[in-house]
C-alpha cells in the first residue's frame, strides 16, 4: 500500500514537472522550444533528516552556504568586469553618485552597480521663495550640514517634500532606465574597493558618454555636490 503510495505521488510530480517545463519553455504559438538549451547542474546533495515541507527547509538551510558562494562569485565577477573597464580606459564606466544619474538620464547605464549599505538620502526640496524644486543627495554628514538646507544664493530656507534612502529610491526607479540593479556587499576585496574606495555606486554603460555634453545639466544643481 505504501509502495504504491510513493509511486502515484512520483508519477503526479513527475507530471506536474512536465506541465511546468511546456508552460514556461514551449511557445504556445508554435509549439516550439523558446529556449537554446537546459543548464542541469548539481551543486550539493545532501541527506536529509525530515520529510515533506519540513525536509524542503531543512535543504534550504543546507544548501545556504553554496548558494551564498554563487551569489559571492556571481559579484566578485561583476565587479572584476567593471575595474576592468576602468583599468582599459574604454570610458564605459561611470562613478559617484551625480555622473551616474546623469548617465541613468542619458540611458547609458547597462548595469547600475550599488552598495547594499549606500548611506546617502535622496531629497526632493523646495525653496520657501520662489517655490523652485530642487533634487539633492546627502550622505549623514551632509545631512547634518544645516547649510545643505537653504539656498546657496538667496539664504532661503528648503522645505522638504520628499525623503527616501536612495538606495530604496533605485530599486524602485531602475526599470525606467533601462538597466539592470545590482546590489552588491564589501564582503570580497573587489566589493571593498568598490564599496568604501569609490563610494559604492557606479554602473557599467552600453557605449561611451562625452560628458561635456552634460555641462549644462550639472549647472542646474539638479543633483547635489554640497560639503
């Protein structure tokens, strides 16, 4: 009785797997593969002390470790990639919080590259005047500067209507860009050069940007180089 148990139980997985497989990789238009080829790759196998649900989490913790490695490899090569475009001089880099949103405007960025614990706030600020709305960033020190909050020019006050981490800010955004986000840790020596060397946010770009062509822009004071 258990036996055939187990095997109605295989059969159905094993039916539901190929309902799966045609649902997400079989063009229902013709009836054809939408995919190159299957990747089947076996990372840990490792013996499990429960069933069920049960067993499935105790294989997650398990696994945990590897799959931190991959994900560890995955950004050590994303950034290796992105010293080496700065190491080449292909100018299909871009630096600091203003170059890269300028870029970001632009639709430059390919990959937008940033420190999982980036301390900076993106503010959305009115002058108490003339009513103009300005967009700066403030790391902590910045934001205890109460001269970061009046206008360089008039002395008049900002009033702030907006205030958002701007990390929270890019994983919101990004998609409207264009790019892909990657969130990345100071945890390997690459990530700490990038991370707390060169301010941890940059991106890798699609082609070379002349960033004369930007002067104006940064003029606006759109976005903010206060001290």
């Amino acid at each position: 009785m258990l036996f055939r148990l187990r095997t109605e139980k295989h059969h159905n997985y094993v039916r539901k797997t190929a309902e799966l497989a045609i649902q997400f990789y079989i063009n229902p238009a013709t009836s054809q593969p939408n995919v190159s080829g299957l990747i089947l790759a076996v990372l840990l196998i490792s013996k499990l002390s429960l069933a069920r649900e049960n067993g499935f989490n105790e294989a997650i913790k398990l696994s945990s470790e590897i799959l931190s490695n991959v994900k560890f490899i995955q950004e050590t090569r994303l950034i290796e990639k992105y010293f080496m475009e700065i190491n080449q001089n292909t100018g299909k880099h871009v630096v600091g919080v203003d170059d890269t949103l300028q870029d970001l405007d632009a639709g430059a960025v390919e990959t937008l590259i940033v420190w999982e614990n980036l301390d900076m706030t993106r503010y959305v600020l009115k002058n108490s005047t003339t009513g103009e709305v300005v967009i700066k960033h403030f790391n902590k020190e910045q934001e205890a500067n109460e001269s970061n909050f009046r206008d360089p020019e008039s002395a008049a006050d900002y009033e702030v209507q907006e205030k958002q981490s701007l990390l929270e800010w890019f994983a919101n955004e990004y998609k409207q860009f264009g790019c892909t986000l990657v969130i990345v840790t100071d945890e390997s020596q690459e990530g700490s050069l990038f991370c707390k060397g060169l301010g941890g946010i940059g991106g890798i770009l699609r082609y070379q940007l002349d960033m004369k062509t930007f002067d104006e822009f940064s003029d606006d004071g759109d976005v903010s180089d206060d001290k």
